[in-house]
C-alpha cells in the first residue's frame, strides 16, 4: 500500500528531524500536503523548522531524547494528546562514534546502539501496533551503505546499520498485506552534522571518499518517501552509490578491509595521535 493520504488528524513523527537528513525528510512529507511532528533533543533548531513548514501543513514540535526510554514511552501518547493520529514514522536519528576503537569512549559506544537500534525497535514497534489494527500506515527506517559490510573506523556504527537492514526487511515481510508500508533508505554519503557531532572534520572526512558519491540531503529524503510511496522496500539513493555498495558486497573481505583501513581517515589520525 502506497502513504496513507494526509489529512487534518494525522501526522508522520520525525526523528532527528532538527538538521540534515531528518530536516528534509519533514520538508519532502510536507511538500506531499503530509502533517508533520517533529522529534528531536534542540528545541530551537525544531522551532525554526516548523514555522517554515506551518506554512503549508500543521507541524508539531516534541522534544524527546530518544535515547531515554521513558521519553520514548511518553511520544506517541504526547501526539495522540494533541489529536494526531501517527500515520507515518520515520526513524531517521542516529549517531556514531568515528575513529578507532581502541581511543573510543565506551560510553559513546553504546550510546549509538541505544539511539541506532533500541529506539528504532521501541518506535517501530509501538508505531505497528497502532497502524495494523487500523490497517493503514507507513514505516522508514533510515540505515546507511555503510550498513552493508564491515567498515572499519566506524565498526560499531556500521553494525547497528547493518542491524536496521535486517530488522526492518524482517519487519516488513512479517507486514506484508497488513496495509502497512516498510521501507529502508540506505544514505552514501551525505553534508549534514553527522562528521561534526562524531568530531570529525568534514573537509578531511570527504577528501578520503569519491567526491561522486556525495548527495545533497534533500534528494536523499526524496528517494526515502518515494520508496514508502511506491513501496520499494530498500533504497539507496544513487546510481553511483547502488553500484558501489554493489561492489564492496562482491570484493573479498581480505582485499576489502585493509582498503578501508588504509583510506579512513580517522584511522590515520588516531595512528598520528600520541597516545
């Protein structure tokens, strides 16, 4: 089943919808006359977005750490509360640490499987329960090429997108015919807050992969409600990066991952960095 049409009492919950990704996600559902609730920790950054987008539809502000299970918990009651039903959930926030482990905070270690993984089963799950029953709805999940293959320099984070691959393909063959639509945007690449709040710097993290594999995150966010609106299942946005996750899944893992070592560039800064 393709969206459910947008009306005056529904909603689709954006997490991580204050920057990047998550921001044009809310801009591409509005754009489609879809009523927004947008879900992250900075208010103001919420605010802002949703005076832009009141313009064309109602757009709700919840801050909520998803992180936190408790706050999790209070979510979908929050937006019932107002008079929303969630139509549509698009679990887009998610961290990661960059670097090597050995130099990694444990605590920034779990913090991205909590945010990565617990929250997109807590979500998912409490989203499903409401739309079955109704027999209508619309799910994306949103994990990364990275997902794909072992990456050093971002193990942990590519294995909690690897996780989000097979959860969500799971999820979405077990609803099948429910009239509840699952899909998975698979991201290359992509400019937004991601390198700065693992502190990475942008200008070196980008000179060590293809400038071709770039995307701007508005094209992203198009490619990831199309593939729920056409239900496609699994998108990546992207000739050039189809192809490419294509090939890392064919070389083997012995030629592949000294590659990847050698070329991370925060591995060859930690290597620099006196211990």
């Amino acid at each position: 089943m393709p969206l459910p049409a947008p009306s005056p009492t529904t909603t689709a919950i954006v997490t991580g919808a204050s920057s990047g990704i998550g921001a044009d996600l809310a801009r591409e559902l509005a754009a489609r006359g879809h009523g927004v609730t947008l879900v992250a920790r900075r208010a103001d950054k919420l605010q802002t977005l949703a005076a832009e987008l009141g313009e064309k539809v109602r757009a709700e502000v919840v801050v909520c750490d998803v992180a936190d299970p408790d706050a999790r918990a209070q979510l979908f009651d929050e937006v019932a509360d107002r008079g929303l039903t969630v139509e549509i959930l698009v679990n887009n926030a998610g961290i990661g640490t960059i670097g090597s482990l050995v130099t990694s905070p444990v605590a920034d270690e779990i913090a991205q499987v909590r945010v990565n993984v617990e929250a997109v089963i807590d979500l998912t799950t409490r989203a499903a329960q409401q739309m079955v029953p109704r027999g209508r709805g619309a799910i994306l999940n949103v994990g990364s090429t990275a997902g794909f293959h072992p990456f050093p320099g971002q193990s942990g984070y590519a294995a909690t997108k690897a996780f989000v691959h097979t959860y969500t393909e799971g999820v979405r063959a077990e609803l099948a015919g429910t009239g509840v639509t699952v899909a998975t945007l698979c991201p290359g690449p992509v400019r937004t807050e991601f390198l700065d709040a693992a502190g990475m710097d942008e200008k070196t993290f980008s000179a060590a992969f293809p400038k071709f594999l770039w995307m701007p995150s508005r094209e992203v966010a198009r490619t990831g409600v199309d593939a729920l609106a056409n239900d496609t299942g699994i998108a990546i946005p992207g000739v050039q990066n189809q192809l490419s996750t294509l090939l890392m899944q064919v070389i083997p893992k012995r030629l592949l991952l000294p590659l990847l070592v050698s070329r991370h560039p925060a591995l060859r800064r930690d290597r620099r960095s006196p211990r």
